[in-house]
C-alpha cells in the first residue's frame, strides 16, 4: 500500500530541491501539462517539476520513492500514444530544461547530449564536421532525444539506418530509488546484459533518461529521390519487394495512397500525381557512383512493375520538394478534416494489400475515412482516420475503429506498434498482440526496476485484469480469453 | 530438422521441480566463452531448422539449434547475408549459441552486431513457460524488447527455441586493400575514415599493416580505393574470415587470448604482449600473460572492458566484472527470468 503525503506537504518537501519557477502546482500551470501528443487523453498532474541538473531529478525520485508517488517523465510531449500522460497522484518530471549539448567527439562520431535536447538539433550541432543522426521521426523538429529513446523511435530512414535502438551508444538513468546507473559504453559493448537494449522503447517504466551518447553518421556523399506513381496499389507494394530483392536497401521508401496524396498536393504543392492510386518515394544514397547506378536501375524495376510516371528530382530543391508532401502529410490530411486519428502498426509487406483492404472495408462499415502512410520499406503503417470530435461519440467510434486496424496488424503477423509505443492508447491491444505468460513476464522485469510500481504505472503493459475486463468485451474465435480469472 | 520445444520445456519444468540447475548446451563451440557449468547438459541441438524465410521482407526464423552454416548456405542462395558476420569457432556453431554469446564479425562497426539484427525470440523462461517477444517485423515496439535482453545473456535468462533475425543482401562487391604503417598510425587512418562517407565494411591492423575491406559497387570501391591509397589483397575474403574464426597466425600462441572492447580512438597503452586491432579500433585481440586484474584495471580506465576468451587460470572470470552499482540489477533480472536459478548459473558471472 502507499504510503501517501498531501500535496501541501510535498511541495513544502520539493520546494528546497527546486529553483522557483522549477514546481508548479496551481491548476492553471498545470494545464499545458495534461496531455502529450495525443491529446485525446488528458489528465492534470499532482505536480510538474523542472529540474535543471541530473542532482535535481535524483532528489525528486528519491523523495518520490520515499513516500510512495509515482513519477512520470515527460520529454518534449510529443509522443503520440499517451506514454507521458499525467495522473492525478503523480509528480510530471519534465526534463525540457536539461537541453544541453554536452559533447561532440568528432573523432569516434559520438555526441553526448542531456535529453531534452531537441533530435534535429543534434544534427544541426554536428553537421559542420559532415556527420549527422540518422533516426528522423516527424516531429524530429521538436522532439527530444530523451523521449526518442524511452520510445525508440524510428523515422524515414530506418530502413537502412535503424531505430534508436541501433544508434545510441550510452545511457546514464536515475532508477527509481534514486541512484545513477552508467548503461552502455562509448565501445561498441560493454559487460553483462544488454540494459541498453532493455531501456530504449521501455516508456518511462524502468527508469529515467538523465543523459545520452548518441552514434553519428557521416553524411552520405549524395542522396536522391526517385518518385514513381501506380494506378494500383498492389503493384506498387509489389515494386517494393523488388527493389529489395534486387539487393538495394534504400535510405527511405515511402508510400502513400490516394487520398494522402490529395492531401498533401493540396497542402503543399510537391508536384505529386493525384491521380494515383500510390506513389513511392524512394531515396537512395551513398556514394556518388552508387547512387548513379542505383538510380538507373529502380527506374528500370519500377517501370518494370508497372509505374505509370516516373520522376527524379533533378536537384537537391526539387529533392526538398518531393519530400516536402511526404514530411507534410499528417498536417495536410489534418486540412481535410477537423481531427485525425494516427494509427502505427506494422506488417510484413507482402500483407499490405490484405490490409489496405480489410482497411477500407471497416472505414466503409464505420463511416469515416481513412488516408494511408506507410513507411514501406519496413511495412510500418500509419492509417490517419479521419473524424469530428465536435460530433457525439465520433471519438470513440474512431478509437474502435482504430483498435481494429491494430488488430488486423497483429492478424497479419504483424504488431501493433512500429515506432509510438504503446502508452494508454495500445494498452487494450497488447492483451491480444501477447498471453497472460508473457505480460506476465513484462510485469517481473518492469518489478525488477521498480518493485513499487511507481514509474509511470499503469501505461504499456496491462494488468491481466485489465486483459480480463478487455476480453469480455472481445471474445476472439468463440474463446473466453483468461479463462483462470474469475468473472462476476 | 526437429521441433523438441515440448521436450526442451519438460526438462526444465523437471529441472525445477528437482532444483537441479542445467548447462544449455549447442553443439559446444563457445564452450571457452563463460565459466564451466559441472551441472548436466541440457541439449538444445536436435532444435533446428529453418522455419521462415523471405527474401523480399529481410526476416529469417530459425530454430535455435540450426547451424549458422546451413543459414549461410540458405542466405547465399539469394544473395543475402547476416550482416553481423558472425564467427562460429567451429564447423558446428549454432544460431542459438551465435545469438546467446552476441558474437559479431569484422563488419560489426559498420553494420551492427548481432543485437542489432534480432527481431524476435521465442524462449522458456525458468518456470517453464514458452514465451514470444518481438517478431518478423523490422519495427516494433510493443512490450519491453527481450529479445536483445536475451542476446548476449549467456543463456542465464531462458532457452533460446526460435530466432528471427533480420537479414540484408550482399554488397555487389567486396575489396581488401592494406598499406604499411605502425599502430598509432593506423588509429589515426581508422578515425579519419570513420567520418567519411566511405564504403569501408571492415577494418584492422595486424601489428604491421593497416587493411580495410570495402563493400559496394564496381565503381564506388574504385574511386573509395583511389581516396584511400593502399595495395589491394589477393586473398581478402579469405584474410576477414581468418580473423574472424581466430585461424589468423596471431592466435596461435599458448598463451592467454584477451578480447578489449574499447572506444575506438583509445591510444594504446601499456601492455605487455601483442596486440591486433580489429573493429576500427573498437575491438582489440591481446595475447599475454599479464596479470589479468592489471589488464582489466588499465582497460577499464580506458573506458573498455577485457574479457578472457582463452585462458590458462580457471579461477579468472571471463567476462569483466561488472561495475558494482550494476550488479543488483543483474541479479534481479535474472530473478525476474529464472527465479530458481535453473539455467546456466554462474557461467556468465560467479554471482548470477
């Protein structure tokens, strides 16, 4: 049981670890705080702190731990899953004032940076010496680097260049009794279990980010971008597993369908085909021959599979350009509607017709539309349902609906989340992606970091009883799921 | 080509039940790696066979039990590799032993190591469950990501049954190319690479000559060769490999075989005996009879960690000790996997 403390009394406690402006606790401070990037879900929190220095966050989580608070760590409140929505009976530890480029080690492409620093200010900061960090989520304009690893999250270019998790180096996080743990190294490995692995994409659920060694890259010598549009978007999905069997492993290959096109030609102007039933955008880069010679031959497999136009940006404007509608198009479909709802699931690639079309029939069955996104190259999915909060119980026909995409993903022997995380909004998904076992399993090693259950409780992985409750509204193939528990 | 994960899981349960710990065992070609277990052999190599492979998704499934030639051969046939370029210390090495030791090649600078192409597991943990984690998928985030908890992990932490990893395919080309300079030299070039946007997929020093290996198109290696000077080597495939499987006339001395992973601009320091730089000077291969506390004090300073993958003293832990404030952690997650301590206890650490 908690041993809980007013919340008079734990300011009174917080108020000498925190410079002034650093706690904030009255209701209208508190506000910009109740959500992240889905802001579907909103909650105030007890508490929201601001500190400065790894000291600082040590003494809250200690003080925390002690008297039994749950604290939940919040980066630039980007993410899209409600991983760092508040609770009412939980201090928010902001870790936005921690934005500090602490070093750049040009000679073995490191870059040691606390974690709110903003991702694309990473590569901003390096990209004199001609290197650059390769993981490039959407929001890598205003997304820190201390969420992308509580998220691992991915981008355009993981196709070839990975998630997060392949491109950080070294942790340094405060555990929830308060001590600091080294994880990682600045080698390629270090001692005993991979923890780095363990932590990235953990949600705030093991322990807190204090500071990061990201991996640089060299910037590739060239990189160009080859647009092709299909009046079918089967054989467009099909001209993907071709390039790939052909050997080439672009740094982005992106698709989007009809009405994302639409959209985003209308936002932007990228010179897209609306027509098109899809287009891919493929980049490849590398070295100048390289990219000359893989240039000549994906136009040729692409015409091969039945491209109806091909482009190729003739330079690096009308690169930025047919990239542009790409990078626009969760705002461009946000034109079209008055909310939209992005999902993130992911399938092996041959499925993707199966899918679009099952898709398209629930978007018929439930009334709203759907614009697709997809990182192709990797088959992670982003559905963007389209809906009118204003209008009663939209929302939540459009989080049912959203669950069922989740559900045809995991169908398709895929996940039910590529690079957002699970948070609050995939909790009830994850009964279905995993059994009772392995929960059960996530819970023993989310009690080896937190026996308290005080890290940001409640996201991520569900309770069986939460399964349980879940499952009696969803029974899957005739089956009673969690047949042990009981029910009333 | 059998699937005994019924079989696999009944020994455990039985195991458990007579708290009688097992050693998980391939077919024993990492046996120098991790303190010797005295307890009975738990046999995981009938467990094997390609389940799952499509070329065009980059995803290969295998049961543990699968020998890395047979994937090789598989992959081969399409043009395809594991980037990892794992060693196999054997004709035999299994896919299992592969992914439970996180063994990596020369290309693990430049491509990842093992950890960072494994997509998705199938274990049983130490009550005897069989449990999936991950999947065939590149990107997936759902639940915590055990299965690179379990790469690397010695077997401490559950049977390894089904592997999937992700594979790429082969560069069109490969080169060698080496140049004499002296250690220090070497470093430097190394570094000076590094920050370039170069085809280099391997590169090592020997104690005399500097080589790179780089992967690409006919006319990439060309015009990188041309930057980078050099002679070119007949026989590089056969060179990486040689050093790969520790069959490179640097190892064959008796006498104790260091592995130092090290930041890889780490000047190099005082140690006695003869080194061999691999890994862009992130990995370096030291044989000598130093005292083993000496060579792990000086390599931790460095920033680095040794482990002993050839000894002549039983009572030294192969791996480095770990850094006191890790260790409860360690053992808690050992409790959290294997509460009654059945698997492999004691060969990663004494102490787990």
């Amino acid at each position: 049981m908690q041993k809980s403390i007013d919340k008079n009394k734990l300011i009174l406690l917080l108020t000498p670890i925190l410079d002034s402006d650093a706690l904030l606790h009255e209701e209208e401070d508190l506000r910009p705080y109740e959500c992240d990037g889905l802001s579907a879900y909103r909650r105030l929190p007890l508490l929201v702190t601001l500190p400065i220095n790894i000291e600082q966050v040590q003494a809250i989580v200690r003080l925390c731990h002690e008297h039994r608070i749950p604290v939940i760590a919040r980066g630039a409140g980007t993410g899209l899953s409600g991983g760092a929505l508040p609770r009412e009976d939980a201090v928010l530890i902001s870790l936005a004032r921690l934005n500090k480029i602490l070093d750049i080690d040009r000679d073995q492409c490191l870059a040691t940076v606390q974690p709110g620093v903003r991702n694309l200010a990473i590569s901003e900061a390096v990209a004199a010496y001609g290197l650059y960090y390769a993981p490039d989520p959407s929001s890598q304009i205003a997304c820190s680097i201390g969420g992308n690893v509580a998220e691992n999250s991915g981008g355009v270019h993981c196709l070839k260049y990975g998630l997060t998790v392949h491109n950080i180096s070294q942790i340094r996080m405060v555990t929830i009794e308060g001590d600091l743990l080294t994880i990682g190294s600045h080698g390629l490995d270090s001692p005993g279990y991979d923890l780095l692995a363990l932590m990235t994409g953990s949600e705030g659920m093991l322990g807190i980010i204090v500071e990061i060694t990201v991996k640089l890259l060299p910037i590739p010598e060239r990189a160009q971008v080859i647009l092709a549009a299909f009046d079918d978007v089967e054989r467009a999905g099909h001209a993907v597993g071709r390039i790939i069997a052909d050997g080439i492993i672009p740094a982005g290959l992106e698709m989007m369908d009809n009405p994302a096109i639409r959209a985003a030609e209308d936002f932007v102007h990228a010179g897209y085909p609306v027509d098109a039933a899809a287009i891919l955008l493929c980049e490849l880069d590398g070295t100048n021959e390289e990219v000359s010679e893989q240039i000549m031959h994906v136009n040729k497999l692409m015409k091969d599979c039945g491209a109806v136009q091909i482009k190729t940006a003739s330079d690096e404007a009308q690169r930025q350009q047919l990239w542009k509608g790409r990078k626009a198009a969760f705002p461009a479909v946000g034109r079209i509607a008055p909310d939209y709802y992005c999902m993130d699931g992911t399938i092996p690639r041959k499925q993707l017709p199966w899918v679009l079309k099952s898709i398209a029939n629930l978007s018929q069955e439930y009334g709203l539309a759907v614009a697709n996104v997809f990182h192709a190259g990797d088959g992670n999915l982003h559905p963007l349902i389209l809906y009118d909060a204003n209008k009663s119980g939209e929302l939540e026909k459009t989080e049912e609906f959203g669950g069922k995409i989740l559900e045809l993903c995991i169908e398709a022997g895929g996940t039910i989340t590529g690079e957002h995380g699970v948070g609050m909004e995939k909790i009830n998904q994850m009964c279905i992606q995993f059994k009772d076992d392995e929960l059960q399993q996530f819970h023993a090693v989310k009690y080896a970091f937190d026996p308290h259950n005080l890290l940001n409780p409640g996201k991520a992985v569900p309770t069986l009883h939460r399964c349980a409750e879940f499952g009696a509204m969803h029974v899957h193939k005739g089956q009673l799921p969690h047949p042990e528990l009981e029910r009333f | 080509m059998s699937d005994l994960s019924q079989t696999l899981r009944e020994q455990v349960l039985d195991a458990r039940e007579h708290q009688q710990p097992v050693s998980i065992q391939g077919n024993n070609t990492k046996g120098f790696l991790g303190n010797s277990g005295a307890t009975p052999i738990l046999d995981t190599s009938a467990h094997s066979g390609i389940l799952h492979y499509e070329p065009t998704e980059l995803v290969l499934t295998a049961r543990a039990g699968t020998l890395l030639s047979d994937i090789t051969q598989c992959l081969d046939e399409h043009q395809q590799m594991l980037a990892f370029e794992p060693p196999g210390f054997g004709d035999k090495a299994t896919l299992g032993g592969t992914i439970a030791c996180n063994l990596s090649g020369p290309r693990r600078p430049y491509a990842g190591a093992a950890r960072d192409f494994v997509l998705g597991c199938c274990i049983i943990n130490g009550q005897g469950q069989v449990l999936k984690f991950g999947g065939e998928v590149m990107k997936n985030v759902a639940g915590y990501d055990v299965s690179r908890l379990m790469t690397g992990a010695m077997g401490t932490l559950g049977i390894l049954l089904d592997i999937s990893i992700k594979v790429v395919p082969k560069p069109p080309m490969e080169l060698t190319i080496r140049k004499e300079v002296d250690n220090e030299q070497a470093l430097q070039v190394m570094s000076r690479w590094r920050q370039r946007p170069m085809p280099v997929s391997a590169a090592c020093h020997d104690g005399n000559h500097l080589y790179f290996r780089l992967s690409g198109s006919e006319s990439a290696l060309k015009s990188a060769q041309n930057k980078m000077g050099g002679d070119r080597v007949d026989n590089g495939e056969d060179f990486w490999e040689r050093l790969r499987e520790h069959k490179h006339a640097f190892f064959d001395i008796n006498k104790p075989l260091w592995r130092l992973s090290l930041p890889a601009n780490t000047p190099l320091f005082n140690l006695d005996g003869k080194q061999f730089i691999d890994w862009g000077g992130a990995q370096r291969w030291l044989v000598s009879s130093m005292d083993a506390d000496k060579i792990r004090a000086l390599t931790y300073k460095a920033g680095g960690h040794a482990s002993l993958y050839r000894r002549m003293d039983s009572e030294v832990e192969t791996f480095h000790p770990l850094p006191e404030a890790m260790l409860p952690i360690h053992q808690r997650i050992k409790q959290a996997f294997d509460p009654d301590n059945i698997f492999n206890p004691g060969r990663m650490y004494k102490t787990i």
